[in-house]
C-alpha cells in the first residue's frame, strides 16, 4: 500500500481501532460490545430452548437475526421504526445478512432442537455497523452456545470455525479498508466481505451505485479485505480467550 | 426505618448504586447512561431547529420523548416492537409519562422555536425503567439546552430546576425504595414518583393491583420518595457539575 | 369549602349529575351507560368461558380492558383509531388504567376459568371520560359476574367490594372536583383517584404539567376525591339495587 | 301478502318499530340514534370548514362516511378493529356503501367548500344495520347542512330529496322485509335497497349465496322494498319535523 | 337496440373482444389470464388440502378470493398496497365481492376437506376488472376442481353450472354493455350482474352516484347484461372444451 | 466446461431460453415481459413529471424500483403482502438491489426533475427472479426515458449503457449459469452479478450459506457470469432494436 493517509491518520490498509467486550450486559447468554472506531454495536445472543414450529421434530436447531439503529445512533436522529409502525427495507437487509452469515457459523444439526436470537443494536453509528454486528455477533454465539452447553442441552458440537466481516471501498480512486461514515458516503465502490478463519468468503457483497468496478479493482479490494478479516479474528479469538 | 435488610443487603430507604455517565455517545446533544443498580438505561436529547407544524409561529418549542426496551434487555427476551408492527401499551404509557415530566423541567416559551427528542432505550432492565429514564434524560436535557445556548439560537432561559424520579413500594408489607424487578414483581402497591428540586411533586402515580393501600400509607410511601429523588438529584447535579 | 361556584354552577367539592343507567344494550353480559354532566360513556363486560393460553390451567379467570372514543365524541371530531391502523398512546394509558383498576375489583382466582372483557367507549366526551369508565364498568362487572354465577360455572364469590374513579385538579388555584374539559384543559394539576368503598386506594395519578404540587395540595386533592368517590359508590349500589 | 306471521309477530311486507332520535348527542353538528328494532345505530354528522386536498378551489364540497361495529354490539363479542391494526372486508364495504348513499342525497356544487364527515356506529346488532345506518345518516346529515347554512358558508341548496334504505330477503322461500339477524343468517337471498323519495334507486344490492334468485323474485323483493323506503322516508320527514 | 355506435366501434349491446387462455402459468392448479378488450386479469386457483380452523371435522371444503390491482395496471400508476401497509376499502369490496361469487358455484359439500384460493391479479386495467376476475376464475375453479378429482380427494362433484359477470351502464342516457374506463368514469348508473347459466342471479349491484334509476331502466339494464352474461358463458364453455 | 449436462439438458454455461417482450401492457411507460425459462416477470416503468420533495429543485431526477411476487407465483401459494400489512425482508431486499442496478443504469443528472418508478412483478417463479427483474428493467427503463425525451422534458442524455444481471452457483461442486429453482434450492453457493456492457460490475452478491468459496471458486462463477451477462445484453439490444 502507499503511504497515502486517510482523514483520520490511518493507512489505506489499517483497520480502526477494535474492541470487543464480552458479558456486556448480563441478561441474555452471549452479550458483546463491539466497537470499529466510533462505531458502537451491542450484539446479543439469546437462547430458547425448543424451536420455531417449521422445525420441530427436526433434531435441528434454529438461528436468526435482528439488526436495528437506535434512533440516536446517527449523526441526525432517525424516527424509530416502531413508531413508524413498519422497518425499513435497509434494516430488513441487514438483519437477513447477519442471519445468514452467522448461520454459517454454526452446525445447526449439532446444536440440538434449541434456537438462538441475535439482536445486533447500533448504539452509535460512524460506518461499518453491519460488519461490526457480524464481527461482535460470532462472539456472542460463542457465548451463548457455551451457555447451553453447560445446560447439558447441545448434543454436538455446533460452533464451527470464527467468522468476521469487513468493509472495504475505492474513495478517491484508492482502495480503503474499514470505511467510517465520512468515506462511506462518498465511497465510489463498497464492498462488504464475511470471511471464515479458514481465509474461505461466506458472504460478499459489493456495490458500485456511484462507478463500476472492473476485475482487478475486485481482487485489489479482496486482497486487503482478507486481511482485514484475519485481524478481526484474532481480535475475537483474543476477547474468547482462546 | 427498621434494621430490616434486602435481598441485595440494603436497609429500606437506600437507593442503589446510581450511576449517571454524560457523552456516553456522541451524536446526540445530550447522552447519558444512567444505572440504577444492573438497570441501565441510555437517554439521549437530540435537538432540532425549528418545532412540528402545530407549533409553528407560537415562539416555543418543542419537546417529547420515545421509551423503548432492547429485546434482551429483560431476562426472557422480549419481540422486538418494531418488527411486532405496533408499540405496547406499556411503551406508550411510559413515553407518555417521560414527556409529559420532562416538559415539566423546561420552559417551553424561554427555548425558542427548538425541539428536543428524548429517547430512553433500556439496554438492560432490572425494575425502575420508568425512573432511570426520567433521572437521566434530565441530564441529557440539560446537556442538550446547553449546545442549543452554544449555538445562540435560545432567546430565554429554558431549563427549569432539576427533576427525578423513583419508586417505591410495599413489599412484604414494608415500605421499600427502588424496587429491582425481583422485588417489584411481587409488590402488593407501586409508587413512581417524579419531584423537583423544591420537594413539589411533578406526578406521582400508585397503583394496587395486588392489594388496596391507604392515606398513611401513601404519606410513608411519599417520604421514603422524597429522601431518594433528593439523593437522585444530587447526583444529577454532581454529574452536571453544577 | 367556599361559597365559590364555578362555571356550571357547582360548589367546588360537587359532582357532576351521575346517572347510572344498566342494561342500556342486550347482547353483552353486563351493559351500562354512566353519565358524569355530559360525559356519556357505554361500559359492556362481555363474557367467554375458559381463558387465554397463558392462564389455561391456572383455576383462575381472567380480565381485560379496552377504552376508546368514538370519533365525534369531542368538540372536533377525531380520525377513528382502525382507520389509521394504530391506536394512540393516550388509548393504551387508559385502557390499561382501567383494566389495572377493575382487576382489583375481582378475586380472579374464585372466578373460575372464565374471562371477562369490558369495554368502555366514550359517546359523548367532556372531561373524565377515563374515571366514568372506571365507575360504570364496576357496575357492568357486577351483572357479569352475576350472569357467570347464573350460568352456574363460578366456583366462588369473585366480586369484591365497590371501586369507584374521580377526578379532582387545581384550576385557578382551587381545589375542583370532577372537571368538564372547559376546567381539565386549564388545571394547573390533575388527580385521579381510584377508591374502593373501604376508602384504601386502588390507584392515584397526579400530574403537575401545568404547575408542581406540594403535599398539602395532594392531601387538599385526596380529601375531596374521597368524598367524590363515596358519593359514586353510592350511585353504582343504588343502580345495582344493593 | 300472505297472512303468514314471523317469529317476532310481523307481517312479511312490515317493518320493525322504527326510531330516530334527533340530538342524541351534542358535539357534531348532526347526531342521531336510528332504531331499526333491536338494531341501534348512532349516527353522527361532523362538519369542518374546508375540503380535502384533491377537492381544493373545486368550489365544491365534500362528504365521506365511516362504519363500525363496537366490539359488544354483537351477540358474541367481536375484537376491536383498532386493535387488530385493521379494518375489516366488511367494514371497508359498508362504509363505502354508505359513502356512495349519502353522496346521493347532497348537491357537492351547491355545498361550498365545505366536508360532512358521517360516522355509523353500531351500538347494538340485529340485522340491517347497514340500512339502518344509511337511513339514519340522511337525518344526521338535514342537521349537519341546517348547522352550516346557519353559519353562513353554504352557497346554494345543496340538501337533496331524502333516502332511505332497507334489506328485503327470501327466507323460507318467502319474500319478507327489514330482516333482523335470525332472519338474515338463514336468508336464500338477500337485497339491500337504497331509495330516493321519489322513488327512484340510488343503489340496489342483490346476493344470492346460499341460492340464486330470478327476475320475478328480484321484481318481487322491490316491491316490498319501495313500500318499506316510502315508510322510512316518512319517518325521517316525522323526526325533522317536516 | 338501436344503431348508435360507441367510441369504440361496439353497438351498445355487444361485448369487447373477449378471449380466455387456461393454464397461462404452469404453478397453480388452475391460471387463466382473461381478457375483455384492454382489460386482462390473471385469475389462478391454488389448492391446498385441509380447510382452515374454523371448518376443520367439517366434512367441507373452502374457498376464498383475493383481488388486487398490479400498480402499473392504470393510466396513472397506483401506490403499491403492500408498501402502504393497508388494503384500500375497493380492493377489499372486490376480494369479497369475487368470493362471494364464486362459492356459488361450488357445492363445498362435494368438495371434501381441500381449500381453493383464488387470486384475481389484474395485469393491465381498462374497465370492467371485477367482471372480468369473475368470468375467469370460474375457469381457473373448474381447472382447479379437476385437478383435485385427479388427485382422488374430492368426494363428490362440487363443481355447479357456470357462472359470469358482466358490467352495464347508462351512459349519455343511453343503457350501455361491458363499459371500458372512459366510458364507466362518466355513467351516470352503473350495474354489475353475476349470473349463471341457468339465467338466475348470483348478485347484482346497481349503483346510481351519479344520477338514480328507475325499475323500467333496471329492467333495460338486465336484459341487456343477461344476454353479456349467456355469451360469456358460452366463452368460458368453449376455453374449457366443454 | 465439461460436457456435464443439468436436469433441463442444458450445458453448464448455457443461460435458459431467453425471451424480453416489449410492450407487454399499454399503460406504463415501458413495459416488459421477460422470461428467463419458467421464470417470468412483468417489468413496467411508469414516469410521473416532477421529483419527490427531498429531490425539488435539485435539476436531477430520480428512479425507484418495487419488486413483488403475485402470490400464485410459486409451487406453493404464498400470502399476499397487502393482506398480511407488511413486506418480507426478502421483498425489501430485492426490491433495493433493483433500484440500486437500475440507478447505475441511468444519469440522474441528465434526467431533469422526472421520476422513474420500475415495478417487477413476478408472475411465475423458477429461480433468478432477481436478475430476470434487473434485465427486463433495463429494456423498460430504456423505453420510459424514449417516451420522456419524446415529451420534450429531459434535457440530457440520461441512458446508459446496458446492464444485466444472472444468478451462477455452484450445484454439486459444478459451476452452473442461470439456477432454476430446482438447483438454486440446493447450491452451495450462490452468486448474483450485474455487469454492465463493458464488462464492468454494478454489484455483485455471493452468499454461500450451504459451504464456503474461496477465490477461485469466486473468479470460475465470475467467469462464466460474465459471459451469461454479456448474452443478456445482447437479448436487451435486440429487443431495443439497437
């Protein structure tokens, strides 16, 4: 990478600071503070035992997702969605993204007939509150699959392998890691990874309403992405103590 | 009081551990955590020029409030309203009950044609929502009053005298000040209290739905309220550095 | 009190005309219009036999409350609720006053499994539409319970003693019971009370948006709301022919 | 007609007691309480100064109605609409037939640029409330145009001929009119006839779901209708004291 | 009729081009788009074996409709339904309207413990849409009905004779058959007839908002439709190779 | 590729028949039928003069998109979203992709103060409906913007080149162009692109929620994307005449 300097003196391939705190708060199983700079996510897992009808008798559990912003987390608030008495398509996006990659962190034939609820809520947001949410949320499933475990309810051994995700975007015709809101909004190309340890993609996402991205732009982008993701894990595997 | 101790060890007329934290986020004007023992509570303010249209051309403002709960912030977790497509009962009642104390700490026709949005978001509950909410969103409030000063848009002088709010309750026929949820659920009559610096009252709900309660009751009830919403106060002070 | 008389005519401490009238419609089990001045509120307790799944099996009945105003019911005609598609906050608050209140009014667990809903839609509003509620439905409660105890599937005497509701508020400085809207949409303070015929109270709301109250101004407020109360208890036993 | 006699005593060509109470309740300009038997139906006229959008510098008025049922006007109570978040099929069709009727009955052009909403709610059901609705609206709405001529804003005469409306069914194979809910629950056909004075339609319903119906009976069930609509409009003129 | 020609060409007791294709999509057990002149409507039966709750140890089948119009369908594009939340009262007078229809063409107790849904999509809207959905989704019914005798669950033979329906209007005076858009947004009495092929009728609604009727032009307008009706049939005969 | 062949004989690489139907409905703008095989869906563009109010003034324009399945659409029927009241999250998502392709298709800035709205409603569903919706769209929105520089409303050139979109997933451990449902059902993973004419891409979406893929994996579907994407583009120019 050059030695170009982003707004906020980071290099082009430099994460923000990350911070993940376990047993943040102490109701639910798993409960983690994320934080990707000024980005601040609460992400919990909560756990039932028994599941959703559509999969009784399944000998399989169940995992799902719920995302949401408080209404104060933006630089102007937003209306809350239940006020508003519908969520927004942005939000529906999101909630199934963190579903779905989580999903792939978890062997739900090993979990035994118990469900487990994410909920990832955004208490502030600088950019990057979808991927913080995947990031924080492995380890709250972490926690939460450890909690049932010691219920003497898992039969197997359901948590596979740490997933993390990242954002990663050309700004300026530069490709930068880990964009805050500033470089978000006027990012030309965004490109959302979700990487498992083993350096294999569980989900990408890239998005280039404001200019299209060619092949090379593509690899550049998941060079650093790969990277990025790699030093979320460790972080996650340093917070699980493992 | 008698030398009765609580399950948590405190003599009957103690607060808990109160704790109120400013700039907990920094988007809002105004944002503080306050905790009330393992209740914890994030109250924003977030300002706007200009009011909603009924206002308009009256040279006042404006102020209202949303209380909401995280999902996981109760033991069982909750649905989220929002994804329910309707707010509860109970969400309305106590944003209701926020908004209509909080307009009693600001003189609307000293704040200019400004609106205040508090939001209360219950990031973990453990009884007294409703009274942290009150108690801290003062703090936000103030917070946020200051910025629209800095801002030189406030022709008067808004802020009124400091309020806050607690609860207290009989429980196992003895008058107990700030009941956690263990003691709140079994409670034979509830009382919240919100008060001003001047001892006054701004509302005072009691409800018996376990069990009637009578006049001297009430007044010990009220004195016991008394004493803590003058700690509470204190510690808004404190925090405010006033 | 003084010789001071208000708009309408009466003394300070004086109801409105109440008028009670039962089986003002057939098909609900107890059906009551109660008439406070102008206030004209229908109050229906409808009957079901069992209870809903999260009593069912409990031995005990259940009671639910619904409050709702008719869209010309006011001055200017309001948008119906089920046309906007949500119900307004100041719909919840009541009809959870009044489901909170009449619960007190009933020993749910000599009921048997059988619920009881009751309805109180207002007709005609001006003032204390939610304390007329709560009166006429303790009557329509009454002849529910009895046509339950005729059907002959109540194992027990679940009615318990008279609850009636009054409001009483401070208006140009003087303590005023029962207030039409033109006194209510001036009250510096507003308190309603819910008494049983004992005299303990079920619930007290005092609100001070317009000015804070002291606790000589609350026991001023609660010395003239018993009396109303008693005044309407003796209304509901003269109706119900005790 | 034949000499058969009906459960409750009438003829087949005769209609139930007839009622309609002017005044009933005093905050809409128009307000009326219509009983058709044991069917009661109040129907309010609310006039606002000013038209919708869509009909605004039109030089024209504009009229809208809305049905509902309150939840224990029926034998078995019905959920609240309101709180179901929706209105019901039924509700939404009656409402426009209502609409559509009374549009019927005033000359827009001549109204001025005022709106008459028209509120039907049923406080008690026993068949034909839609009828009974629709002919209780006219008089609501007599008092409504009356209300605004007095306050000088109505331009011309915009009050039309009066109408009324009926239900007429074959029950038992017999032709029989104003059918009360025992009736109607088992009618082969059923028609809903809205009549002008004059005797002309305004609109005429005709279904046939538990058996089809020829002209004869088609030409048959008119018959008694127009006799049972000339009556009604007879006692509409009655109570407006025309 | 006499010899006057419509803008279209038509005389005024001809119908459009009519033209119904079966099985237009391959999912549902019976789908059939129908098309009188610009106006085209999917009409799909689906099938599902069992009944809903309420009819289940019934030994009777089930069937409903569903109506909707696809935004674009009109000149001017219509709001989505589904973004806004709510069913518009003419969408659900329709569903109801179809529904009500078609049961009449199906004996339920032939039918067995299996549920019909009928979908009435409308494509592109140029008059006439309800009329329409009914003549197809009779045709949809019939495919549908033997694709469950295929299947060998129907115990008996619950399909009745044909049933269609068909629009007429008074129009600059004169009685009009099967209106398209310019002409129905200017009738001054509009008729819907749903007849069956024995000439009864199913249902019949006139509706007069822009001028009344008398019994003689009802009479004109029935003549007229129950010959649409008979030539629809016969269409619907002729697609289904009867 | 291998000489594999899939179920419906087709090579690997090998799109479905692909057919885009101009004009499909006269009252939108540009309407479209496209077919991907079994899949269809009407794509329609519908153009209104002016912008919403946060676009007012901008001198740009403003291009939406909604997407929807007609319940029938599946082997199973699915409840219509208008009666639940509210939209799955798999609407909303694909909904955004649509709008967020098709704006890349388009300069806003060379639009003038119009608004497109696309509406991809799917009549029949066998995999690929997304990237059958963004195909289709293109031709529709093409037509839409013909239809506005013929009204002598836009001042620039806003169309830009071509964009299509097609699903390739990895079935089998086989790479396979254009998933059907049955293939899509049962992928490991799945990949949706939007490539525009040059070869450059709007957005690409890789979700392997049944098994991870690493970069390789990703360049194989990209490859054979590609290639698919650059057929497409020409179906689209020859359905436009270009």
């Amino acid at each position: 990478m050059s030695d170009f300097t982003r707004a906020d003196g980071r290099a082009l391939d430099e994460l923000r600071p990350i911070k993940i705190t376990r047993n943040f708060t102490t109701n639910p199983a798993g409960s983690v503070l994320v934080e990707f700079g000024n980005t601040r996510v609460m992400c919990t897992a909560s756990v039932e035992f028994g599941v959703p009808r559509f999969k009784r008798d399944s000998g399989e559990g169940w995992l799902t997702a719920e995302y949401s912003m408080l209404p104060a987390a933006t630089h102007d608030r937003m209306p809350r969605e239940s006020m508003r008495g519908k969520v927004k398509g942005r939000t529906h996006e999101i909630s199934r993204l963190v579903g779905r990659s989580l999903r792939a962190a978890v062997d739900l034939s090993e979990l035994g007939e118990n469900t487990i609820q994410l909920d990832c809520d955004v208490l502030q947001a600088d950019g990057g509150t979808r991927t913080a949410s995947i990031t924080g949320a492995y380890v709250a499933l972490a926690d939460a699959i450890s909690f049932l475990e010691n219920e003497g309810v898992v039969p197997g051994r359901p948590l596979l392998e740490p997933i993390a995700a990242i954002s990663v975007g050309i700004v300026d015709g530069r490709v930068s890691l880990d964009l805050p809101y500033e470089e978000d909004s006027r990012a030309e190309v965004d490109l959302n990874v979700v990487m498992a340890e083993s350096g294999k993609f569980v989900e990408i996402q890239g998005t280039g309403e404001e200019g299209l991205f060619d092949r090379d732009e593509l690899n550049a982008m998941l060079d650093v992405a790969e990277k990025g993701c790699h030093q979320l894990i460790a972080a996650q595997k340093a917070a699980l103590g493992w």
